[in-house]
C-alpha cells in the first residue's frame, strides 16, 4: 500500500486550519485571484459571487424561517 502525501505541508507540522483571515493567504486562491486579474475577468467574477451570495443568503433566511416556526 502506498501512503498519500500532500506536498504543501511541512515535515513536523500539522497542517493548517482554513479561516477566514488566512482565507486569502492560500496558495490557491492567490493564484485563482491571479488567474482573474492577467486574463480580465473580473466583471464575470463579481457576477459570480454576487449569485452565489445570493444563494446562500435565500438557504440561510429559509433555514431561520424554518426553525421559528416549530
């Protein structure tokens, strides 16, 4: 049996805990914030998120909804 490895972590160290400080301070969504900027896709980014937050904030005001009325 082979052992997984995930290369970014560091010998001796446990890996770290995703926050919301250190959210962007990740590796990868520095190179996604990277990736929107060099190729101008910014307006498309925002439309993006703008969906998603709307989303999630029907799903939340739905969830309080649900548990005043019981």
């Amino acid at each position: 049996m082979s052992k997984t490895v995930n290369l970014d972590e560091k010998p001796g160290q446990a890996p770290e805990v995703m926050t919301i400080k250190n959210f962007r301070s990740n590796g990868d969504i520095e190179n996604f914030y990277r990736y929107i900027h060099d190729n101008g896709l910014r307006r498309e980014a925002f439309m993006l998120m703008e969906y998603a937050i709307s989303k999630v904030a029907k799903a939340r005001k739905g969830k309080r909804k649900a548990t005043t009325l019981q």
